[in-house]
C-alpha cells in the first residue's frame, strides 16, 4: 500500500493521523478570492518528483499523475516489488480517474493566447487525456500486463480494485497496481463549487465535513493518491510478499437512476452482491467504511442501505472523510487503506463531527470516537454520480 | 531586441524549461545533448521560441540549427 493525502505522506503518518482524529481541511485565501463559494480544502502537499523522474518525462504528468506515481512507488517499495522483478514479471495497472482539467486548461490557454498549437506544449497531449495517471506509471514503472483507466467518478479507486481483483481471481493476472489518484487544485473542482454542493463553514475549517451529523451542509473537495499491489495468493507466496490482506469480494451496481441524486436501492444492491459474492454473512463483518460525503441527502441513502442489508445500529459504521474531505477518484483506494490500517492495528478512527444524527441517519451505528478494538473484516463503500456503486470487502491476513 | 538581450533572455527561460545549468549554455554547446532534446522536447523549443519572439522555426530549417550560436541568429533574423 501506499498514500499521499491530506492526513499524511507516510502509511505511519496516515495511521496516527486517523487513530488521533486529525482533520486533513483547510480554509484556502487563494480559493476564496479566485470566487469559489465554498473556500475549504483538503491540505494534500504537492509533490516534488525531481529527484526521481527526469523533465522530459515528467513534462507527461500532471498534478493527479504525480499524486499517483508518488503512492505507486511507496506501494511498490513496501510490496518488496523492484525494478528487476518488474523487469522480468508481466504486472499490470488499472487506476482511477477522473479528471484532467488543470492541465486541459493550461495547455488550450497557452493555444488561444498564442493562436498556435505548438505553444500547447510536448506534454500536453499526455497531460490532457483521463488515461494519464496508467499510461504515464505504466511507462515509469515498466508495467507490461493490462494497462487501464477505470473512470466511474467517485467510485474509480474502488471499481479499479474490484477490476484487478476479478482479473487475477480469473487466472488473467498475477499482480496488478491499482488505485485512484485526484487532481487537488481549484480548476479540477470549480464547477463542483458551482452547483452549491460544498460545505460552506468556513469558519471551522476541522468541523466542516461531518459525514451523517444532523447539521452536515455539503462535502469537502480533497486529493491526492492511493496505491494497493494486488497479487493472487499463490503469487504472493511465491515471492515471499508480506500479505496484508486479501480482498474477499465485490459487488457493484448502477442506479438507472438521476445523475447525482442517489437512491438507496442502487447502493443496497451493490452492498448484497458484494456479500453474496463473497458467501459472507453480515455478521461476519467488523466495521463499515461508508462512502458518506457528508451531503445531506447522500449519507441519508447510505445509512439507509446499510441498515436494509445489516439491520439497525448493528455493525460499526465511520466515514474517515471526516477527516479527510472526499477525495473522489482517490476515495475508493485510500479508504481501502484507511480501513486497513485501522483493522491491522486494532481500531476504528472515529466519524469526526459526528454529533447527533437526523431522523434518517440514526438507522446505523455511527461510532464518533477513536475506538479501540479487533476485527478481521471489512467493508468499503464508494458511489458516484450517475449513479455508480462499489463495494469490496477486504480480511485480514 | 538587441542580440544580446535575446541571448539573455532566451538563455534563461532554456535554463528553467528544461532544468539545466545556464551556465552549460554557451554559443558552441551543441543543442540537443545540452537540453537533452528528444523528438517531443524538441516542440517545446520551439513552442518558446515562437511565444517569446514570434518566430516559428520551420521544418526545413530546424536541421541547420544545432548550436545555441545558429539559434540566437536564427531569432535575431526573423523576429518581428
């Protein structure tokens, strides 16, 4: 695994962060004067990749494939994956994306003001396409096996695990890279702004994103990058990789419904195939990591779903992006970690912010503090507009 | 622009493009080995030379350009 986001650089940093309640939110001047309604953002640190990959090559990435290169070496380095073994073994990469509109506009502002396509820029071409963050990490990390951008908004980081993990469980794959990465500057996210569905409490930058809290008022736009290494367990074992966890199963679904209002039957059909695949009772699982946005209809759908398929105020049920913000195309793959860390070192980060419920979010357990405890089972929610929907549930190893 | 300011400027804005040295830009040093131009570096040369002064580097004449020398006559006679 490997992560850069707003509560941390580091799967050590990331850990603390989540079991000490750390918010990852910021109130950005820069946004505000720029015209943004809601001026709140996660505080993901640009990347500095001079060190490790040459101009002419990283002329190729934009923000979110930086992001993406960053925790897909971090991931590599901790899967004890180097280049000689990259060399000799065929691994793929599917990652989730969604977006390239920093670099989209940058390169057709540099056209019109010049009048020329030239002035676009050698990288613009790579830059401005979804696929950027595979293409340009395939390259780099000398990826041979399947190469694929899974866009499905928000559940990107999610429906690529569940990808990878069909792909190898059919025999197509040993090893996959996979996870999602999210553009953090305000042009990827303005017209998000736009359509009010942001948190606007900018005076309590830490208070602002409080997932399934009576008094939520939006999401918070955050970023940055997740990497998972997947591999069949027969693989695994055969290189002597130290196994973290096994994705047990996924399940997903299409609303058929509005294009960002959710329904709570899409969401409960993906959480029922997901058990269903898996041959897993719901009382086998120890913790939820809902996708909750803290939206006010959204999360309402969410606990509803959960506790259709779960029954009411059963299971322990948090979403860390209150602590994180929602890292849209990245949230699929980085709760996957979040949740992993907390179930390999015994807690449960609390749902930050959370308060009291509303009359439709009582349905579910929300746990609001730091918890300690042991579980050996998960399960990760991720929906995006369009009604798209992923969950994966992951065991300890 | 004088000669010498077109150097200077054009020095400069290579140095930060392409990360390298600006004291490696010298009238003899070859182009392509100091900014380690490749077959799609190469347009953003030309890319800076057409933004910065106006001038497009033609197909035809890009092989004569191989010294920061011949780039700096080059701009100097057909900027605008």
């Amino acid at each position: 695994m490997g992560i850069w986001s707003c509560i941390g650089t580091t799967l050590d940093e990331v850990r603390d962060a989540l079991y000490q309640g750390k918010s990852g939110i910021i109130f950005s001047q820069e946004r505000k004067d720029a015209g943004f309604r809601s001026a709140l953002v996660g505080n993901v640190p640009k990347v500095d990749l001079k060190a490790y990959v040459p101009r002419n090559l990283r002329n190729f990435m934009p923000e979110e494939a930086q992001y993406g290169y960053i925790a897909t070496k971090q991931a590599l380095d901790n899967a004890g994956i180097d280049e000689d073994y990259l060399n000799t073994h065929e691994v793929g990469i599917i990652y989730g994306n969604d977006s390239v509109a920093e670099a989209t506009m940058n390169s057709l502002d540099k056209f019109r003001q010049a009048n020329s396509t030239v002035a676009c820029g050698s990288g613009a071409i790579f830059q401005s396409m979804n696929s950027n963050i595979t293409m340009n990490l395939a390259c780099l990390f000398k990826l041979r096996g399947i190469n694929l951008t899974a866009s499905a908004a928000c559940a990107s980081g999610s429906q690529s695990i569940g990808l990878a993990a069909m792909l190898i469980s059919q025999g197509l794959q040993d090893c996959v890279v996979c996870g999602g990465a999210e553009e953090n500057n305000m042009y990827g996210i303005a017209s998000f702004d736009g359509i009010q569905a942001f948190s606007i409490r900018e005076s309590e930058p830490e208070k602002a994103s409080r997932p399934f809290d009576a008094g939520r008022d939006g999401l918070v736009p955050s970023g940055g990058g997740a990497t998972i290494v997947l591999e069949s367990y027969e693989h695994a074992v055969k290189r002597g990789a130290n196994i973290i966890a096994e994705i047990v199963s996924w399940g997903f679904s299409g609303n058929g419904d509005h294009i960002s209002t959710p329904n709570v039957a899409g969401p409960a059909r993906s959480l029922e195939l997901c058990l269903r695949n898996g041959g897993i009772d719901p009382k086998q699982i120890g913790y939820i990591n809902a996708h909750a946005t803290s939206t006010v209809i959204g999360d309402r759908r969410e606990a509803q779903a959960i506790a259709q398929l779960f029954g009411e105020r059963t299971v322990p049920v948090t979403s860390t992006k209150s602590q994180t913000g929602h890292e849209m195309w990245m949230a699929g793959a980085s709760e996957l970690i979040y949740s992993t860390l907390m179930m390999k070192n015994g807690f449960i980060a609390g749902n930050i912010n959370f308060e009291n419920p509303d009359e439709e979010t009582a349905c579910i357990n929300v746990v609001p503090e730091t918890k300690e405890t042991h579980f050996d089972m998960f399960l990760s929610n991720s929906f995006g507009f369009g009604g798209t929907n992923s969950t994966l549930i992951v065991k300890n190893i | 622009m004088t000669r010498e300011e077109i150097i200077a400027e054009i020095n400069a804005e290579l140095a930060e493009e392409f990360e390298i040295d600006e004291a490696a830009i010298t009238p003899d040093a070859p182009i392509y080995q100091t900014l380690e131009l490749d077959s799609l570096s190469l347009v953003d040369l030309i890319g800076i030379v057409q933004t910065k002064y106006g001038v497009l580097i033609s197909k035809a004449e890009l092989p004569t350009i191989k010294t920061f020398a011949q780039l700096y006559d080059y701009i100097e006679q057909h900027q605008k």
